[in-house]
C-alpha cells in the first residue's frame, strides 16, 4: 500500500517536472524567437529611409536674451507648462557638441571665436541654461548664454541680440502657434497685445492686413484688420497673423479650416499610412 502510494507520487512528481521542464524549453524558445524578431526588426528600422525611422519633432529652440521675460511670456501670457529646466551648462563635451562648427569658422577666419559670438563654455567663462515648456502639440526650448558671474534667469546675455530681424532673412525661422477654429481671432490678437502690454512686453505687436506707416497708425487700424483670412486655392481657410515675441522673436498665429485643414489631414493620414508600412 505504501510502495504503491510513493510510486503514485513519483510518477506525479516525474510528470510535473516535465510538463515544467517542457514549459521553461517552451518559454526559452518563446524568447529567443520574441528576441530574434525584435532583433531583426530593429536592424530593419537601421536600414530604413532616415523618414521612418524618425518620430516627429521633439522641441523648438528659441535663444533668448533675457530669460524670466520669454519664460513669463510663453508660459503665463501663451499658457505654455514648464517640463523641466537646467542650468550651468559648461565643459569641454559641451562646447564640442554645439559649438564646434563656429569655433572651426573662426579658426579659418583667423579670429578670436568670442569676436563672432561664441562663448567659452569650456573654461566655464560663459555658462548655458535652458527650460523647456509644453504646448500641446509642441515643445519649445529657451536657451540663454550668459556670463559667469550673472545669475541664471538674468537680462543679461553674452551676445547681443541681431537687429532688424525680418522674415524675408535667409535662415531667419519662426515659431508658430495653432489657434482653436472656435476662437474668435480678431479679439485674440488685441487680448494677446493688450496683455503683452500689461506686463511691459510692448514688442509682442501683431501687423495688420492694411498699410500702416506709424505705430499710431498700427494701433488705430480697425480690429477687422487684425486677421488675414487667405481664399486663394490651395491656401483656401487660412487665417494669420505675424508679430514680434518679446525678445525680438519672429511669431505667427494661424487657424487652418476648411480646404487647408482637409489638405493637411490628408497629408498627415498618408504619411502615417507610408511609416507603418
């Protein structure tokens, strides 16, 4: 009775080890499978179009000169949210990872690279802070170089700023921000200046759609002449406005609806269709 009882459980015993042992096989072979795939589908994604194997644009970066201003601005004027902020950056790696192109471009030119408005980051004479704010659908990143011995947040740059910044400048860019199509634009651009103003950022002006000579002039102009409203194929229901940020920076505004929204849809749809692929 008892040999027949322990034979009983050896066979139980013997039978469990081996369904387990075929699990773990089983499980391993799994594995490496799951992993081979993986492996092969990630030097597929290597050797893919440099389209695919990106995911988007991650930020915008905006250099600014005084940094608590353009952070007011973007985050309690625009009501952008703060992701993180860094500072002090300085070191041998930093210099070489972004400066390396100008230090080289001063190099040929013969010149001292602090000439054509590069900082030491290096020796740590200048230093490089940074804070990066959520819209939506976008990251922006403000970026300030500054002396040393200036606090973080300061109004004081290393470099001046560049004047006359018009958009018709070969390298010049813009950031550009997408109003709600139930907002009415016209009061949006004279709540935008007029709150701008309250805060003493009198730069933030938005141009009109008729000839304005002087600042007077700007500010007498109907609030109808605030939007520019496009009906022009392919351009049919655009809406804009451009101005100045308060640190000089080139700012646009637009709604897209009807034709255009349906053009940027579609073209969204087919690129997204194109990367799965």
């Amino acid at each position: 009775m008892t040999d027949a009882a322990d034979n009983a459980t050896d066979m139980d015993r013997r039978a469990l080890l081996q369904t387990a042992g075929a699990a773990v096989v089983t499980g391993l072979v799994a594995g490496t499978a799951t992993d081979a795939r993986a492996a092969t589908q990630d030097a597929e994604r290597d050797e893919a179009p440099l389209g695919a194997r990106l995911q988007g644009v991650q930020h915008f970066g905006l250099t600014v000169q005084n940094m608590e201003r353009a952070y007011q601005f973007y985050t309690e004027v625009l009501g952008g949210t703060e992701v993180f902020r860094h500072g002090d950056f300085q070191g041998d790696g930093v210099q070489n990872t972004l400066l390396a192109d100008q230090e080289i471009e001063a190099n040929a030119r013969g010149v001292n690279p602090r000439t054509i408005g590069v900082p030491d980051l290096r020796s740590g004479a200048q230093r490089l802070d940074v804070r990066f704010i959520q819209f939506d659908n976008m990251v922006l990143e403000l970026l300030q170089y500054r002396e040393a011995d200036q606090p973080m947040g300061s109004a004081k740059s290393f470099a001046e700023p560049v004047e006359h910044m018009s958009p018709a400048f070969p390298r010049m860019m813009h950031i550009c921000f997408y109003v709600r199509d139930d907002v009415d634009f016209n009061k949006f651009i004279a709540d935008l200046e007029a709150e701008s103003a309250r805060r003493g950022m009198t730069q933030v002006r938005a141009n009109r759609t008729i000839r304005v000579m002087t600042e007077a002039d700007r500010k007498a102009a109907p609030r109808s002449t605030n939007t520019n409203r496009v009906t022009a194929e392919p351009s049919n229901g655009w809406e804009l406005i451009y101005c100045k940020g308060p640190e000089g920076e080139q700012l646009e505004f637009v709604k897209a609806l009807g034709p255009v929204k349906k053009r940027f849809s579609e073209a969204l749809a087919k690129r997204q269709q194109k990367v799965v692929r």
